[in-house]
C-alpha cells in the first residue's frame, strides 16, 4: 500500500518590517520539506489570505501600524480558533499584551534566538498533532459545555502585564471574588504548605504563595468547581485534587533543583496542577464511561490512560491539553499535560516543565503508594537519558519525599 504523504504544517510570518520578513524566510529555507512558510506585511494581509486558506501557525509581530498582533490575534481566534497564534513582543508591549492574554498560545520576548522561535514553532506542530486527532474532535464534541477561563485570572495576568501592579493589588483583585478568596485561604491554611501561622486575607496569602502559584491555584479551583462530584462513580474529584497538588508541589521543587528560571517554575506549577484535568472533564462529562475505563483499569492491571484509550480512543492528557489550548495557555503548559505520561513523544528535548511533571506525578504515586500499575510508577528512564538527566533520578526522589513529608 502506498503510504500517505504527510501533509506540511502551514506557517505564517506577519510584520510591517521587510527586511525581517526577508531575514525569517532565509532562516526557514531549510524547513521547506516540513512547513509551507507564508508571509505578510500586515494583519489585514495575513487575514486575507487566511481567508484563501487557513494556517496553522500564526507568528505576528506586536507592533504593527493599522492592526495590530493584539487586534490580529482577536480576529484569528473568532475566525480561526484551531489555528496556534505566536506573538512576538517587547517590554514595551505591556498594555497590548493585555489586551490578547486569552487569544495568544505563546509570547516570544524579543529580543530572541531564531533558534528559540524555530524549536517553539516545531512544539506547537507536534503538540497540533497530538491535539487535532480526529478521535479526540469526536470526544469533545460529545462533552458537556467546557468551562471558560475565569475572568478572575484574565485580570490577574492583565494587571501583571504592568510592571507597576504590587502584590496588594493582586490581593485586591482576589479579595473582590469571595468564593475564590474563602477557597485559596483554606488551601493556604492546609497541611500542603505547611505554613506555621494562619493567613487570613488574600493579601497575606499572595506574599506566601507567590503569584504564580495563586494564578494556577485560580485556574484549578475554578475548573475543579464546575463539576459536581455527587453523580460520579468509581471517581473522586477530591483524590485528583490532592495528586494534582502535591504533583505540583514536588515538580516545582524540581524545576528549581535545575535552576528553572522564575517564569519556567511558574509554568511547571501551574503544569502540575492541571495535568489531569482531562480526568474530571471525562468523569464529568461520560460518567458511565468513564466507570468502565477506571473498572478496565483494574481489572486488567492497565494504567488508567491506556484504559482510557480504549474506551475513548484518547487519553485524558489529550483531552486535558485541548483545553488548555482553547484557554491560550503557554505551549510549555499545554505540552506537559499532554504528554506527561509520554514525554518522548514531545518535540522538545531538553529539562522543560513536561519533564518536572513527568518525573512528579510518578514519585508522588510512588510514594503514596497510590498505583499498583508498573506502568505507572515508572519514569520514563530512556527519554532522561535522551535529554542527559537519567542520573538525576536519585536526588529527584530525595525531593519528592521530603516536599511530601512536609505534607504528612
């Protein structure tokens, strides 16, 4: 049988500079075989012919005279919303990056490498392959309404895009959801931070937390809460909540045993906490079919992904990772909650927050001992190897039980 040629990725460049369009078509020659690299001097252009046809992959430059990446990025989620939209941007950009936080996938800081916006592009594809399987469009198709990105945590990630914001008015910005605050307060307060005095405003718990972690904490307790635990069986959503936890936990403290810069630890908390998300969407949504899968699970020893897989056809890091994307979440994200049982299957190939999570949800599981699967209390030792890490497994673990007795 003659084998399907596979169809190239379609990339498109827009910036008002000529001469750095030229410089991008240079620098891309050499993926002809692999991407269909297009061009266009503005966003009125670039939406004209992704009228003609559709990219997917969209790099735009912030400014841009007329329409700008922010404008354009708006008008290509309307349009286009399956298409990955990249933006390259200054410091400067502050008050436009605001404007597009839920429409753009990834930020790219100028200045940069060509080698970073080349290893960034090839992600989002093999991610787009991942995520645009023809079973996993079936599956979404069949869920109940997917929930929206909270408003709380839009203006959160608007008032840090000003360099000016303190964490008083991040606190402010919690304190006006009671819900949230009463919900981050009880979290701040419990065994999983350990704290030795009681936090009692949401001013106090951003100065402990951080904010990165009460941007993922935000995240978590809002899709957590649009799903009632009651009718679910074989299924706690409470039991997720607290692997999810602790898998952050432990694979923050990894991510800064490497020396992660202070935004890559952010994204690997925020990976951890959201990694199986997909679980409570599945449980959720199909919960009759999702029982089947956990009874497959254990029946057969299998671990519950492949379970997934054959009662779905996808696992719930695929479906987890979908929707992510639809909220724009960093491709660094999206990666690690869709290959975080995989992590050979992802284009990059060096200590990202996929591998933090990877190498945390299984120690976390290990030692609470909550699998008796093989398969997954194993770390996937030849993908370690590949990135030249297999030797750091030992002192891994040593940072996972001590996050975790800390929690005990």
């Amino acid at each position: 049988m003659t084998a399907i040629p596979k169809l190239k990725k379609k990339v498109l460049f827009v910036d008002d500079e000529s001469m750095l369009l030229e410089l991008y078509r240079l620098a891309f020659e050499e993926e002809g075989n692999e991407w269909d690299i297009n061009f266009a001097p503005c966003g009125k252009d670039a939406l004209s012919l992704m009228q003609e046809a559709p990219v997917d992959v969209l790099v735009s430059d912030m400014r841009m005279p007329g329409m700008s990446g922010a404008e354009l990025v708006q008008e290509v989620v309307k349009l286009y919303p399956r298409t990955s939209r990249l933006i390259m941007s200054g410091y400067a950009d502050s008050e436009q990056i605001a404007l597009c936080l839920g429409a753009t996938h990834q930020f790219i800081a100028k200045p940069f490498e060509l080698s970073l916006l080349r290893g960034t592009i090839r992600r989002v594809c093999a991610l787009d392959e991942c995520l645009l399987d023809e079973r996993l469009k079936s599956l979404v198709a069949q869920l109940r309404s997917l929930p929206s990105l909270p408003t709380l945590y839009f203006r959160i990630m608007e008032a840090l895009a000003s360099p000016d914001t303190s964490l008083e008015q991040i606190g402010g910005i919690i304190a006006s959801d009671p819900s949230m605050t009463a919900k981050i307060l009880q979290l701040v307060n419990s065994a999983f931070f350990g704290i030795a005095r009681r936090i009692s405003n949401p001013v106090e718990a951003v100065q402990f937390l951080g904010v990165g972690r009460v941007r993922s904490l935000v995240l978590s307790l809002h899709v957590f809460s649009c799903f009632d635990q009651a009718h679910l069986k074989n299924f706690s959503i409470d039991a997720v909540w607290k692997h999810s936890m602790s898998t952050a936990l432990v694979a923050q403290k990894i991510g800064r045993s490497q020396k992660m810069d202070r935004s890559a630890i952010d994204e690997t908390y925020v990976a951890g906490m959201l990694h199986d998300i997909g679980k409570v969407l599945l449980a959720a949504s199909l919960p009759d079919l999702y029982s089947k899968a956990v009874e497959l699970s254990a029946a057969e020893k299998m671990p519950l992904a492949d379970a997934e897989r054959e009662i779905f056809g996808v696992s719930h890091a695929q479906v987890g990772a979908y929707l992510l994307g639809l909220w724009g979440l960093p491709i660094t994200i999206v990666e690690a909650v869709a290959f975080h049982h995989d992590p050979s299957e992802a284009a990059a190939k060096s200590f990202t927050p996929l591998t933090a999570v990877h190498v945390a949800t299984v120690l976390e599981r290990r030692i609470r001992g909550l699998s008796t699967t093989a398969q997954d209390l194993a770390i996937d030792t030849e993908y370690l190897a590949e990135i030249g890490l297999d030797d750091r497994i030992d002192d891994w673990t040593e940072v996972a039980e001590e996050t975790l007795s800390e929690q005990a």
